[in-house]
C-alpha cells in the first residue's frame, strides 16, 4: 500500500482547499485514523511522517500503545468512550475528541486528577440534530461547557462533530457553518479553562469543505490508509 502517496495527495488537497479560502495550512492538523489497521502499517505511516494517530476503541489504543512505543507519536481519541473505560486511556491520549457528557467529563478529570495530569478534551457535538446515539444538542453545549470548565483537571480545547455520510460533501456545509458559528459564539463568553481554538471537523469524504468552513483538525482515515476490514466478534 502506497501510504506514502497516498499522504502527499491528502496534504496537496489539503493545501488547495487553504488556497481556496485563503487560509495558512500549517493551521490545519491532520489526525491520521488508524482504528482496525495492524501496527506495521502505522509503522509505514510513521515512516512517511506521520505522528499524530486517530483510534476510536479503547482497548485498541491500550494495545497500539504498547506495540508502537515511539516517544514522539500522539494518540486522539476520537470514538465514543464509556466512563468505565477512561481510566486506562486518560495517561495515553494527547486528546479525547468525544466528551458529550458531564458525567463522562467528571470521570477523566477523576481519573486525571489521581495520576496528576490535566486531560485536553473537545465537546462533541450533534449539530446535524439528526436522532444519532450520541452527541449533544446544539443548545445544550453552552451550558455543559460552562459546568465542565469547573472540573480542575480537564482543559476544554475546542468543538468535534461527526457529519453524515453523504455522497455530496456540499451538503455537510452548513453544519460545519454552524459548528464554526457555534465554537465563535462560546469562544466569545471568555469562559475561564475554555479555549476553543479546537475544530475538529471533516473525515474522508468532506474535508475540503470542513476547511473552508473553519477547521483545525480533520481527521482522516480511509483516503490515507485504505477500506477497513472489520472483523465480526
Ligand atoms: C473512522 C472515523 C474517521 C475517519 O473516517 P474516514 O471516512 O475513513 O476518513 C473520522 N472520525 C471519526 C470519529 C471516525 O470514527
């Protein structure tokens, strides 16, 4: 597998959606999504360049973590995550992209608190409003982040959405719009412990248009890495 190329075409395309909007691409973080790919081809991936790798199990971090030890890689974790499950990850990941609870943010500010770090985390956010499992309401977010900001040891970075999957990445336009919007709105309260300079936003199929609506952060799996091969458990 070309990872290689495959990488330079992603940065390429990276660099033309900047050009479109006129935006530095050095202000854009590619998060390599690694999940279900075996550590040889992380291995290729790292020899490439890139250091900065997207899982979204648990378990799968806690064993890529210890199979791939370099010093200079970062692990997100960018799947749902169960409160029972923080306490193995939260000394593992540079950044959790999925907190959409309170109860999920008082667990890694526990967790954090005992092996003394402070946790980076987003707020995931539902702005399709669509009848998803997870993922929080538009109009809850201001008030979760605003509870959130009072746990000690949690460091609110930014906003994350996942957009449908859709054949027309234009019709994931708006809802980067407003993530964009929404991440200004609450980045203007000044809220102590909040800095919302995170847009996590943007996957395989709609990347060009979540730059251009504002991100910071796309995370991509397939264009980089290939299809994935679930197994069945
Ligand atoms: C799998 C996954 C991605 C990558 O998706 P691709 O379409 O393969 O680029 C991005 N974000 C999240 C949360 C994911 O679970």
């Amino acid at each position: 597998m070309a990872i290689k190329e495959n990488l330079q075409t992603i940065e390429n395309r990276i660099d033309l959606a900047c050009k479109r909007c006129k935006r530095n691409p050095s202000d854009i973080t590619l998060i390599n999504v690694s999940k279900t790919k075996p550590i040889e081809i992380l291995q290729e991936g790292y020899e490439a360049g890139m250091r900065l790798f997207g899982e979204n199990k648990v378990q799968e971090i806690r064993d890529k973590y210890i199979a791939f030890d370099k010093e200079d890689i970062y692990w997100h974790m960018i799947g749902h995550l169960q409160r029972n499950k923080v306490k193995y990850i939260v000394d593992k990941v540079a950044l959790i992209h999925s907190v959409d609870s309170y109860r999920l943010a008082q667990m890694i500010h526990q967790e954090s608190l005992k092996k003394n770090l402070v946790s980076e985390i987003l707020i995931q956010v539902n702005i399709a409003n669509e009848q998803t499992k997870f993922g929080l309401d538009n109009n809850d977010v201001l008030d979760l982040i605003t509870d959130i900001s009072q746990l000690t040891n949690i460091k609110i970075m930014g906003l994350m959405t996942i957009a449908p999957f859709v054949d027309d990445s234009e019709d994931n336009r708006l809802i980067f719009r407003n993530l964009h919007k929404l991440s200004v709105d609450i980045k203007e309260q000044n809220i102590d412990n909040v800095s919302m300079d995170v847009l996590s936003m943007g996957m395989t199929n709609d990347f060009e248009v979540a730059i251009e609506e504002g991100a910071t952060m796309i995370r991509i799996g397939t264009a980089l890495f290939g299809n994935r091969n679930y197994i069945k458990r």
